[in-house]
C-alpha cells in the first residue's frame, strides 16, 4: 500500500474503527527493515553515522504508519534527501538500501533506482531539457531518482546553460509526486552546499542531509578483505603489510575514491598475480596458489614507484 497525501490525516475516520494498540515491532519486521540494515552492515564497513540516521528515518516513517492506523492526523514525510561526500563512500548503496526501506513501508510502489548525472537530464539546446529531465522522472515514479554529481546542474558563469531549467522541473515534480518519488542528490559536501544555496526551492525541498565520512586506513584493509573473500582471493602476510603501506600512500595521493581505490587496487593486484603465474606455466599449481596474492603483486604499483606525478585525473591511480 501506497500512502498518499488523500490518506494523511484520518480525523474523518470513526474512531470505533481504529484498533486500539499497534505492535512498532511487528511494522518494523514486516517491512523487511531489519532484513535491509543487517545487509547494510555487512555490505558497507563503518559509516556509523550514516547507518544511524538511516535507521532514524526508518523509526519516523513506522511510527507515522502506526499514528495512522490508530487515526491520528500524520502529514505525509519530505523523503527527499542529500547524500554528501567523496566518491567510494557507499552513497549509491545507500540509496539502494533506502528504496527497498521505503518500498517496504509502502512509501514507494516499487523501491527501484534510477540514476542520473547532468547529461541525463540536461539539453544542449532549447527545447532538449524539459523532454530529457521528465523522461527520467518519468523512469523513477515509485522509485528513488538518484542524481550523482548534482551541483553540475546549476552553471551560473553561463547564461545560455539549460541546467537551471532541469532543476525548476526537478522542483515542481518532487512536490507534486512526493508520495511517491524520492529524489536524493549526492556530490562532495563543498559543491553541494553552494548548489543548495543557488536555490532556496530546492534546499526548502530536501529535510534529510547525510554526510558520509571517508574511511579510516584500517576501514580501507577491511573492505579489502571482503573484497578479496568475496572472489576466492587472499593476501599472504607479506601481501598484508605491503597493502596496508599501499593504502597509507594512496591515501595521500590526487584522485583517492575511497572504497572504490581499494577495488581498483585489489584488480590490478589479481592482474598482476595471473602476469605472474603465468610465467609459471608449465609447473603445477595448487589451490593456494592460484587464491594468494604477495606482495610482489602490491609493490609492483606505480604508488611504490614514483609515477604518479601529473597523471591524468581520468586514470586511475592503482
């Protein structure tokens, strides 16, 4: 069941109808929410903050269907939310997570994603934008419409820019559907700030913010441990020390995405491993060694060379 705002307030109710105690726990397991936190916690390492106001807006939105069905008046939520930080901090699983929240309150009829950058949604010329930003709106309805990098739609330095037209349909849609659309908008907390201050409709639009911290060095070895379990791999003792160097370094080059580094890193590690094997071709192999990565396989990264000075932002540093 999706709750409208037809169904916000239940005074008109009789109260002989309304039940005279509602169970918060058997709202909450039925919606699946727990289901949807655990698989958080073990999808994301740290974000405590972050998990805790996720399940801040889990509480308020059970109690609000609980006040209704014992008809007390309840104003429908402002779901629309902001999700700040640097790239690799979970911001897009959260958003997954989240739908299936609300899709399991009945706040969204489907609970899919649909994400979108200024390109999706932004014309080159005029008449292009309205048609691009609705159609995507239109892809999210009963959803989450997750807009990565939102502060690239607001270009004041260019007069003919569309970005400023894509966010006034963004503005009308949200109120008008927001039973059943959730928009989040997500970017580095900096940029964010002065898109929000641009537009004083938007920022009145969005009642959550959430800021997501970078990972701590020991955080980072621990995502790299699932990552490796999570395709048969592990680092051999000499491999751990080297990592954990690796991360300390990488950590204080240009270009660092957090999680997503320590993906890219553990890739290029297994290319270089299989590069190594392969020399051995001709001998056997066991099952340990085809799963071990040394150290070798880390040191070999241009991090531990020197080569990272004026590398293209577009290539990673792995």
């Amino acid at each position: 069941m999706v709750f409208s705002a037809d169904q916000a307030s239940s005074s008109d109710a009789s109260p002989a109808a309304w039940p005279e105690h509602v169970d918060l726990r058997l709202a909450y397991e039925a919606a699946g929410i727990q289901a949807v936190l655990d698989q958080l916690d073990r999808e994301l390492i740290g974000l405590k903050p972050v998990k805790a106001r996720i399940r801040e807006i889990a509480a308020l939105l059970v109690v609000n269907r609980a006040r209704m069905q014992l008809g007390l008046g309840t104003a429908p939520p402002s779901l629309h939310m902001s999700f700040t930080g640097r790239p690799g901090t979970g911001k897009t699983t959260v958003a997954e997570r989240m739908s299936k929240i609300l899709h399991g309150l009945g706040y969204l009829r489907k609970g899919h994603v649909v994400t979108a950058t200024r390109d999706d949604l932004v014309g080159q010329y005029i008449g292009h934008t309205a048609p691009k930003t609705r159609e995507m709106l239109k892809k999210a309805i009963g959803g989450v419409l997750f807009i990565d990098e939102a502060y690239y739609l607001y270009r004041p330095e260019n007069e003919r820019d569309y970005g400023a037209e894509a966010i006034e349909i963004l503005l009308q849609v949200m109120e008008a559907n927001r039973d059943d659309l959730v928009v989040i908008f997500a970017g580095y907390k900096e940029r964010m700030d002065i898109f929000y201050q641009s537009n004083p409709g938007l920022s009145s639009r969005v009642a959550n913010h959430i800021d997501f911290p970078d990972y701590s060095a020991d955080e980072l070895f621990a995502i790299a441990r699932i990552i490796l379990a999570a395709e048969s791999y592990r680092f051999s003792e000499e491999a751990c020390a080297a990592f954990a160097d690796y991360i300390q370094r990488r950590m204080q080059l240009p270009f660092f995405a957090n999680a997503r580094s320590i993906r890219n890193a553990i890739d290029r590690a297994r290319m270089r491993q299989a590069n190594r094997l392969f020399t051995r071709m001709g001998s056997a192999l066991t099952r340990l060694d085809l799963m071990t990565i040394e150290a070798v396989d880390i040191t070999a990264s241009r991090v531990f060379n020197g080569e990272v000075e004026g590398l293209d932002p577009s290539e990673p540093i792995t």
